[in-house]
C-alpha cells in the first residue's frame, strides 16, 4: 500500500521531457533578460567617446576605451567618500531592520499575544494606505530633526510591512507551538526563547529579511535627494543619480582645479554613467551567491507547509 501511494505521488510530480525542455527554455530566456542588460552596460562603458557619438550605443564596440574608469579613478576620493556612506548605511540598517523586522513577526506569530489582532492591522494597514511624502518629510526634518544626517538614509527604511509579514508567516508555520511551550515551563523568558531557540532555527527569514533589506539600501538614492544637500553624505547611487541629472556636480568638488569646461572636455559622459553603475552593481552581485540558498528556503518554507 505504502509502495502504491509512492508511486502515485510520484506520478503527479513527475515532468515530461518535453514540459521539461520548455521550462529550461523559459529559464534560459530570463536568465539572459537579466544578465545581459547588465554586459551591454559594461560594454558601453568600455566604449570610446568618439564610437558612441558617431555609431550609438553598441553591444560590440567599434572602438575599445578605458577612458571612463581612468576618469573615475581620477575622482576616487569622491567615490571612495560616497562609496563609505553606502557601506555604513546598507550595513547599519541591514543589522537594525532584521533584528526589529524579525521580533516584530515572531511577536505576531504567537496567538496567545493579547495585542495579536490589533497590531496585526497595525502593521497591515501602511501596506495599502500611507500618510504621503508631504508629511513623511515634514516629521523626518521638522519633528525628528534628520536633515543632512545620516539617520535620514536608515530610519524612513528600516522595518517594511511586507517583510514583518513573511516573518511572522514563517514563524507561524514553522516554530511549533510546543517547543515554545516547554521552554516556558522550563523557565525560559521570552527574550531567551527567541536568541537561543528561535534564531537557530530560522536562518533562511533572517537571510531573506536582510537580503530585502540589503538591496534596498544599496540601491536606495531617493532618501538622498529628499533629506541630504550636504556632498559629504551622498551615497554611491545618489552620485550616480547626480552625474546623470547633471555632470556640474564633479565640476563643484574637482579634485585637480579644473574648471567646468575642461571637465567637459575631460570627462567621457556617456561612458562614465554606465562605468558608475557597473561599480554600484557588482559588490551587491557578489554578495547575492551567499545567501540565496537561504534566500529561496525563507521564500517558500512558509508556503509549502501551508
């Protein structure tokens, strides 16, 4: 009997050859969908200013230059200063919003928690509603006083109702009842149930939650344009977005006495656009292989046991 049901559930998942064959197609055509946007840009930053204005962007260039990242490396005491913001930020906000994404989930997971169904519609209702840019910016600079400060690129991010969804899903349907239980009649506290026997247990959530949080800060360059005027504590996607808008931004801080026009003349546009954003890409690239195991179990461990 045991044998039949086997085989049976083993009939219902199997995958014909040919529903195989196409899903590799379909995974082969969005694999290529996002790599190779990312290859055509670092051939267009690879690319002389000349061969750009006479044949346009190209996925082969007519002509081969490094002219953009020489020019950046001639401005690496901006980039490195932009470059140690963005750091500070995607880490300190990273460690800060999982430790408060995470306990404010598993408090929610548990049904005994008398406030349960209330903060629940709490931290529901800013999914679907939210009180506007206007007011966000008048209480982050008049009332929190976090103008031209750092803390203006970390709080406004830094917990997100969707991810205390998904841990409060996870913990729900993954940390039994029971163990929380007896660790209670064993006298455990709350705060030592958590540390010692929640945490453990559930490094996909926290790999998940900081993988969420960790691409939204890196790539986070409108908290800048609202709260930051100050060049000091723009970070690398902010002086991204500023060289974009408008290439004055290297002229207001050169580094060699320049003056505008011969920034102009120096510095190859096009291909420095696409050599910045090719820099801010590849250490959040790098980064992305060693949690995306825990990644995909956090994403779908909640589901399947639901």
């Amino acid at each position: 009997m045991k044998k039949e049901i086997e085989e049976s559930v083993s009939k219902l998942n199997r995958i014909s050859k040919k529903t195989n064959f196409v899903f590799n197609i379909v995974f082969i055509i969005l694999s290529l969908m996002c790599i190779l946007p990312v290859v055509f840009v670092f051939m267009i930053s690879i690319t002389s200013e000349s061969s750009l204005a006479k044949y346009g962007y190209q996925f082969i260039p007519k002509e081969f230059s490094a002219a953009s990242y020489i020019f950046l490396w001639g401005e690496i005491q901006t980039i490195i200063k932009a470059l140690g913001i963005s750091v500070l930020v995607t880490l300190a906000g990273t460690v800060m919003g999982v430790i408060l994404t995470t306990a404010m989930g598993y408090v929610l997971s548990r049904s005994n928690y008398k406030l349960n169904g209330f903060l629940t519609y709490v931290v529901f209702i800013p999914m679907i509603f939210n009180g506007g840019m206007i007011s966000s910016y008048v209480i982050n600079t008049n009332l929190l006083g976090l103008k031209d400060s750092v803390w203006a690129l970390i709080l406004p991010l830094l917990v997100s109702s969707f991810n205390v969804i998904i841990c409060k899903t996870f913990f729900k349907t993954t940390i039994p009842d029971s163990i929380i239980e007896s660790a209670k009649i064993d006298g455990a506290s709350q705060l030592n149930i958590f540390t010692r026997i929640v945490v453990p247990i559930s490094k996909p959530v926290f790999a998940t939650i900081g993988l969420f949080l960790c691409f939204g800060y890196w790539n986070d360059w409108f908290q800048s344009s609202l709260y930051i005027s100050n060049a000091d504590l723009y970070s690398l996607q902010a002086l991204l977005n500023n060289i974009q808008k408008n290439i004055e931004y290297l002229a207001n801080n050169p580094g060699a006495g320049l003056s505008l026009q011969q920034y102009r003349n120096l510095m190859p546009q096009e291909g420095v656009r696409m050599a910045i954003a090719i820099v801010i890409i590849l250490p959040i690239a790098c980064a992305y292989p060693f949690f995306q195991k825990y990644f995909i179990s956090g994403l779908t461990i909640g589901a399947v046991k639901g």
